[in-house]
C-alpha cells in the first residue's frame, strides 16, 4: 500500500464519528443515474460536491464529508478507485 505521498494507493478511512453507510437503493441509482447523465452530455464540468479529507500522516486519507459519495463509487468500481 503506497503512502499519502504516492497518489496511485491511498487508503480511506472512515472516522467513527461518521454515521455508517446509509443509502438506499434509490439514492444510490439517483446518484449514478446524474453522473452517467453527465458523461453522456457535452457538459465540460461536473460539480460532484464537496469532499473533506484528512491527511493524518499515516499512508491513509479520513473521509471527514462526502464518506456516501466515495463509498458508494468505490463499490460501483469507478476508475481510480480499487476495492
């Protein structure tokens, strides 16, 4: 696993503060269905929202906002992302 230093592994983590993976179904397909919207527009930008990570020094990113975002586009296997 490569460290925060090497952008081709990063490890996500989590903090317990974070409320646990929560969506449904249909957040979920609510959200693919916007970002395949996208990638079959002419649209230039996407605005995905914010993310606010951590760098603890540790070879790990914390996930601090957007923790249903990340998760759910590792899960569907987006590039960049490796489960």
């Amino acid at each position: 696993m490569g460290g925060a230093n090497n952008r081709n592994k990063l490890t996500f983590i989590t903090p317990e503060f974070q409320r646990p993976y929560e969506w449904s179904e249909k957040e979920v397909a609510i959200f693919l269905d916007d970002i395949f919207d996208f990638a079959e527009s002419d649209r230039d930008e996407y605005f995905l929202s914010t993310v606010i990570t951590y760098l603890p020094g540790d070879d790990s990113i914390e996930i601090v906002d957007g923790q249903q975002r990340i998760t759910t586009q590792m899960c569907q296997g987006f590039p960049g992302f490796e489960v």
